[in-house]
C-alpha cells in the first residue's frame, strides 16, 4: 500500500447540489486502495463518492472525484516529464484521450477538490493551518491526524508565508506556494480546508505523532523571518526537516 496524505476542500452540505450530499461516503481507506490503471500508473478506485465532517457543529463535504484527479494527474506527468520519460509511460496518444475526456468533465464548473501527496506531507501544507487547529485520535484503530481552517484563513496565511520568504530574499522557493494560493483562491471563502495525514501516520510510532511539532515549528520559523533572525528561522526549519528527512527518503527512493 502507498501511504497518502491529502489537503480537502469541504462544501458546507447546506450549499452543496443536491448530485454531491446524495453520494455515497467514502469508506475511509478508500484513497489508500490503489491498483493499475489504465494509463499503466498506478490509480485510487475510480467510484463516485465523497468525504463528509462535521466541524463546529456545521456538516461538510467533499466529493472525491477520482476519474477528474486521475486524468489531471496523467496530464500533468506527461506534460512534466516530456523528454525525461513522461512520454514512455503516457504516450501522446494516451495524453490526447485524457485531455478530452478533462474537458468533457470540466463542463458545468467541475474542478478537482482533493490535492494528494504520498509518503510525506509536503512542508508547505502546514502553513495553511495553526498548531491549535490540530486533532489527534490515537486509539485502537488506525491513528488518525488533520487539521481544519476556513479557505479564507488559509490563503491569508500562505500569503503571510510567501511574503516573509521574499523579505529574506527566497523568493525562489515560493513558486508551489503561490500556485497553492491560485487553487485555494477558486473556492468560496467560508469553505473548509483539510489536511488529513491520511496512511501517512503508519510510518510514525503514537508518540512521534502526538509529539509532532511541524505546523508550530514551521511558523516558529516564518515570523523569525519576520523578525530579522535568520539563525532561529534555519534551526526551526532544519527541525520540521529532520522529522520527516525517514518518510520523505521514501518518497525519493520511490
């Protein structure tokens, strides 16, 4: 199995159309069952249906729309990887077919809710979030680890981020971050933001995920960069580092 992690975006169930609060709920593992698909990559279970939360007394969703992210995923491999391969694995024919069927897809305002990452949550997702949005369950089944904030107060704060980065002249490591802010900024403001760790949290022991201090850290480190100190932004980067530098060899290896 491939661990995954993913960042949702919920509709408040009283917005949502009437096609999304009637489908079915995922089963929780549902992202984690991957298989071969037919692009010869590997490809989550291709079934219609969502995510629901209650968060603050208010019920949301989140539709998974596995065929939409998967034709955006063989797109965005052939496109990135031409002439290193991409065009091996999906062929320009297979391309084709994907960006047709995207388009039919797209029709009537359909876009992707669901950003996914395996083995490792990328660093850049936690600025989305403060420490105190974080909930931990820790039982006898699977640990489950997420945080939540509105669409609205995530923006705000990768915008924060991106702007101490520049201050301190790294301006060139903003780049996935402000593409980041271009997809939040689709969605309405009072929708809900996920980051679930997902099977991730099966490459961390209990105490290394009730201890994880990587959201905390990473903004210990972005208001040093406002600050002026340089030293202790590093330290409290060069810590959320090391604590995923296990997971995220396995993402490389891969």
């Amino acid at each position: 199995m491939t661990a995954t992690c993913h960042l949702r975006i919920y509709i408040p169930a009283d917005e949502a159309p009437d096609e999304v609060i009637g489908l079915p709920p995922a089963e929780p593992s549902a992202d984690a069952r991957w298989h071969m698909g037919e692009f010869g990559i590997v490809a989550e279970p291709q079934v219609d249906d969502a995510v629901f939360v209650e968060h603050d007394g208010q019920r949301f969703v989140c539709p998974r729309r596995p065929r939409l992210r998967l034709l955006e995923s063989v797109l965005a491999f052939h496109n990135g990887f031409t002439g290193l391969g991409g065009e091996v694995i999906v062929p320009e024919a297979a391309a084709r077919r994907a960006a047709e069927e995207l388009d039919r897809l797209r029709e009537g305002g359909r876009r992707s809710l669901i950003l996914t990452a395996q083995w490792h949550v990328p660093l850049r997702w936690f600025l989305l979030f403060r420490p105190e949005e974080r909930l931990v369950r820790v039982g006898e089944g699977q640990p489950e680890v997420v945080y939540r904030t509105t669409r609205r107060a995530a923006s705000r704060r990768m915008r924060r981020a991106i702007r101490a980065l520049r201050g301190a002249g790294m301006a060139a490591v903003t780049e996935e971050m402000e593409q980041l802010v271009e997809w939040l900024s689709a969605f309405p403001p009072e929708w809900l933001v996920e980051l679930d760790y997902g099977s991730v949290v099966h490459l961390f022991d209990d105490a290394l995920l009730l201890l994880d201090a990587s959201c905390e850290d990473l903004w210990d480190s972005i208001e040093a960069l406002e600050a002026g100190d340089p030293m202790l932004a590093r330290d409290r980067y060069e810590r959320v580092a090391a604590h995923w530098a296990p997971a995220m060899r396995i993402s490389y290896s891969n």
